[in-house]
C-alpha cells in the first residue's frame, strides 16, 4: 500500500524519537545513593538509558552514604529500585544484570574523612566524572569542600545540586558563594527537572523553529496566558519540609518560574547554554512586583477519609500555603499589558500541567458574535498525556448556515510516535545525560535563582507579616473560589483541565 504524507510523517517521527546518541564514558556519583530520590528517579532513569544504549557498558554508577553495604548489597537495592519503579515491558533481567555490572557502593561521611580514600580509587583518571547531590541542602557545601580537598573538583568534574537551592535570596547567594569556592559555574548544574520534560524543550522548538508562531506571540495578538500545575496528592512524607517552605517556594520560584521564562523570553541569538539563560534573565528581571493583595493563597482541608494540610503536617496552627494562584505581568516590550495567570496546588481536582497561550478575537466577526468558547488557545500539556494540541473554529457539519464549532488540532507524543514514544526518555535520564555531556542549557544559572528569589522574597515577606490565614479549600476541587475571582473581574476564566 502507497504511503501517504500523514503516514510517512509518523514513520519519520518514530525515527527520529528511536535514535539514541551514545554519551562517552563516565563516572557518576550519587550521593544520597540509598535515597528515595535515587531509587524512585535516578537509578532507574540510568537503567533506561543503559538499556537504550546511551550509556556506555564501562561507565561506573557509585552509590555513596552513610550506610553501611558493600557492592554486592548495594546492586541488590539498585535491582529493587528498577523492578518497583519500572514497568516490566520497560525492563528485561538480561540487560539488568549488565546494568548492576556498573554499579559500586562507598560508605562515605559528608563531614569527615570515611570512605573518600575508597571513593577517590574508584574515580578513574581522564574520565568526565560527575557528582550528583542527592542530599540536604546543609551538606552541600560540606560535599563540595570534601571534593576539593580530595582532589576530585578538577577540570573533569561536574556537580548537580538538587532543589531546593536556598531558603531565600541571602541564602541562595551564599549557597552560591559557597560552591563558587570550590567550583567554575560551567561545572555547576542546578537541576529542575521540569525542564528536562520532552513538553518543555518541544516549546522551545515550536516557537523559534516555526514561523507560524514567533510573529503572533506578543501583546497585540496574545491575550493572556494561563499556566497550571496541579497535583491530586497532599504533602504527607513531606510534611516537614513543605511546613517551611510553602507553595510559594517549592513550586513557583523554581518550577512555574522557569515555565514562565520560556514562554516569555526573547529568541536566544542561538541554542546555546548562557543564551538561553541570558534571555530568561531579562524575564526575571522584568516582572512587576507583587504584594499580599495581588494573589490568592490557600490551603486544603478535610473531606471525606482525608485528612487536612494541618493534619498532614501535624501543626494545628500552620498557616503554610498548599496552593497559589496569580497574575503576573512581564514589563517589556514583547508583553506589556499581557496577563500571565498562574495557579499552583495539592489536592487538586485533577493532575496535570499544562501551558495555555490564549489569543485574542479577530478584530471583526464576520460570522456574528463568537459562540461562547474559547477561541484560538495553544495548549502544552506536559503531563499526563504530553502532547501539544491548537483549539481553532470550523464551520460546523451540516445544512443550514454557517454555524462554528472549535475543535483542536492534536499532537499527542503517545499516538503520533507510536510505540517510540514510551522509549522518549524522562526528565531526570535526558538531564544526567546532559551533565555528562557538559551541556547546561537546561540547568538555572546562579545569577538566575537568584534574580528569582530576589522577585519573590518581598511577596512571600508580605504574605507573612500580613498575618492573614491561607483560605481553606475543599479536596478535590480547584481551590478557592477567590482564584476564580481573579480572573472573572476581568473578563476571562480558567481553562477547564481534565486528566
């Protein structure tokens, strides 16, 4: 049978998402190897990328804490980690066993001196060795300051420091100074891995590459912008951290920021680490302060056999936000007078993030008034379901005049890739790989956390010598009813996300 475009499109798509480029050899240390973060993401984000090819088979994975296991007991949780969190058509024993060949354990002291001699003798000379801290922020500095002086933060050396990275402005600077003494920034790679999902750089992509898109996307044909990240799930297992941090910290200065930037961002002179960041930067920079009154908080109660934020974290009295919702406006040239509307919560009716560019009506409705809807939206879902999809208006089948409809034009990763899709690696398999092959474009400079606490530290001052409780809100739903409000006192409404 002849191959249609449509047909041979796809194939092309399943081709180029099934091809892998090998990264050279490496030695990769985990510390914090017996972690939650290290069983559930990382390890099991390398057997992929073993078993993809990616990862060349001398390659050395060496899990370091504080327990004590030898290699043998280590490559025992390492296989457990890959059976619980992999499903089986994403694992074989074959390959597994070929994987656990790479794998080694130290016990290590972060503050002393145990076990850096054995460690040191399993980081081979010549090879890109990279360190990753999969630990408390308190021993970051502690970790850095040991490599140095084993002699291990050399030219070949690279770190990935985990969020969160710092508490506020003051203390990601001195975070910031801290690594600085022991390490250049170009080794220095600050992971979100919201940036390593195939969503995010595919906007990238259909901005600068598709001339459809760049010359609409400003103020004068782009009415507002919605940016949604909602979780089904509370804080329990995290209450203690989460009491101390908040909405505000643990997802928008760093997740939904970072969204914000690469929607907003200038075209970069070229796909190039610092000009890229260069240009989120200028975002950051250039976002209107806001105070307590600009933004809606709230905080998810009990319902029906769940217990309260307060019950969850154990602290009757806490006054910690579970969910956020914003406008924030970018003061350019590109943007001014464009809302972007954020919103950002636990217990939430549905899981899902997406990105919607909302566009502005014809100038002149040559078919009469526009049915109530949407209009023309840009819709980048990057979970669940990845894909982008565009909402436009057709005439509706049938006699009987010329009556519109909107239906969206759909470009589900799952269905237009096909089986190639489920081999698309995760956020945390395509940024190690970008550590190892020195490519930081994907990673937040140091200048750029900082400009983001620099933004956000007086609003979260505010909201806390305000003294006023976040709003409760009830499971299940889509936050507080005031998060509505922002938006229809201004004509406009959130998008309705199903999972």
């Amino acid at each position: 049978m002849a191959h249609g475009p449509v047909q041979d499109w796809r194939e092309g798509a399943r081709k180029m998402a099934s091809r892998v480029i090998p990264v050279d050899v490496f030695d990769l240390v985990i510390f914090g190897g017996t972690g939650d973060l290290a069983r559930r993401k990382i390890l099991p984000g390398l057997y992929r990328r073993f078993r993809a090819g990616q990862m060349p088979r001398d390659a050395r994975i060496i899990g370091a804490a504080r327990s004590e296991l030898d290699d043998a007991g280590y490559r025992a949780l390492v296989a457990e980690a890959v059976r619980e969190h992999l499903e089986p058509e994403k694992r074989d024993e074959e390959s597994l066993a070929a994987f656990l060949e790479t794998v080694h354990y130290v016990t290590v002291d972060a503050r002393g001196d145990a076990g850096w001699k054995e460690l040191c003798a399993l980081i081979r000379e010549g090879t890109v060795h990279a360190f990753y801290f999969s630990v408390a922020p308190s021993l970051f500095g502690d970790l850095a300051e040991r490599l140095r002086a084993h002699r291990l933060a050399d030219g070949k050396a690279r770190i990935v420091v985990e969020k969160p990275f710092g508490h506020d402005l003051e203390s990601a600077r001195e975070l910031n100074r801290t690594l600085a003494r022991h390490f250049d920034e170009s080794q220095i790679y600050r992971i979100d891995h919201y940036l390593g999902k195939e969503t995010v750089q595919n906007l990238m992509a259909v901005r600068f590459s598709n001339i459809l898109f760049e010359p609409l996307w400003n103020a004068q044909y782009v009415d507002h912008i919605q940016i949604t990240v909602a979780e089904t799930v509370g804080v329990a297992g995290r209450g203690e951290y989460y009491d101390k941090a908040g909405a505000l910290r643990d997802m928008v200065q760093n997740h939904m920021m970072q969204l914000l930037c690469l929607i907003a961002m200038e075209p970069p002179y070229r796909f190039d680490p610092d000009a890229v960041r260069d240009e989120k930067l200028k975002v950051i920079r250039a976002l209107k302060p806001l105070t307590a009154r600009d933004i809606v908080r709230g905080q998810y109660d009990a319902g029906p056999g769940i217990p309260s934020y307060r019950e969850d974290v154990g602290n009757p009295d806490s006054f910690t936000e579970t969910f956020v919702a914003m406008k924030v406006e970018v003061s350019n040239w590109r943007w001014e007078g464009t809302p972007f509307y954020i919103r950002t919560g636990k217990r939430l009716k549905a899981r899902a993030s997406e990105i919607a560019v909302v566009f502005r009506e014809p100038p002149h409705a040559i078919f009469g008034q526009p049915r109530d809807g949407q209009g023309n939206v840009l819709v980048i879902r990057l979970q669940p379901n990845e894909g982008i999809n565009l909402w436009v208006r057709i005439k509706e089948p049938g006699p009987g005049g010329m009556r519109l409809v909107e239906v969206p034009l759909d470009m589900s990763f799952a269905e237009a890739l096909g089986p190639a899709a489920a081999e698309v690696p995760e956020a945390y398999e395509r940024l190690i790989m970008d550590v190892i092959r020195g490519n930081q474009t994907l990673f937040m400079r140091g200048d750029e956390v900082e400009a983001a606490w620099a933004w956000i530290d007086p609003l979260i001052a505010d909201c806390e010598s305000c003294g006023e409780p976040p709003i409760l809100y009830e499971p299940g739903s889509w936050g507080p009813e005031e998060s509505a409000m922002l938006m229809h006192r201004e004509g406009r409404r959130w998008r309705e996300i199903r999972e």
